[in-house]
C-alpha cells in the first residue's frame, strides 16, 4: 500500500498513537470481555500490576511497527513512531508509581 510508504514525522506519530490503542481494546476484549468496559478502567486504576501487563503489549505493537519502518528506510516515520512509544512508556511508569 502506498500509505505505508509514507516517510513522514506526522505519519509516524498518528500510527504510534494508533497501534497502542487498537492494542488497549484487543486486549480488553481479549482478557477481560466478561466485565464492562468501566468495570475494566476501575479495576485497572486500583492493580497497579495490570497497568504493566497492558502496556507491555500496548508497546509492543509499537516496537514491531518502527522495526518495519527502520528496516524500510523510512526514517522519519519511524522518528515518530519512536517518540509516542517512549511518552506512552513515561506516562504508563506515571501512572504506576504516582497515580
């Protein structure tokens, strides 16, 4: 797809931002489809231990993602891509130790 040929920052930071959260659901409905999904969000602010079982994945959508581009030569993308994966990882350790 032509897309996906895109070397661009702004593309880079859309796919980043894009992948976790498509991660975020696929796991929800994967683990925890039984309970609703504010059930889910309550039980998730009070495990803390959760929050890095659901961000490991979340992530690692992201790092499969930039190897594809780094390996395409499409540096800026992947930029991008590198960016959101490190403030998701920042703000998912935030969360964990001051929430």
């Amino acid at each position: 797809m032509v897309i996906f040929k895109r070397d661009q920052f702004v593309f880079g930071v859309l796919l980043g931002l894009l992948m976790p959260i498509l991660s975020f659901f696929g796991y929800y409905y994967w683990k925890f489809s039984l309970f609703g999904f504010d059930e889910f969000l309550g039980v998730l602010k009070t495990n803390k231990q959760l929050v890095t079982a659901i961000t490991i994945p979340c992530l690692l959508m992201n790092i499969v993602i930039f190897t594809i581009y780094i390996n395409g030569r499409n540096d800026r993308t992947a930029k991008g891509i590198f960016t959101v994966t490190l403030i998701y990882a920042v703000s998912a350790l935030a969360f964990k130790f001051f929430s």
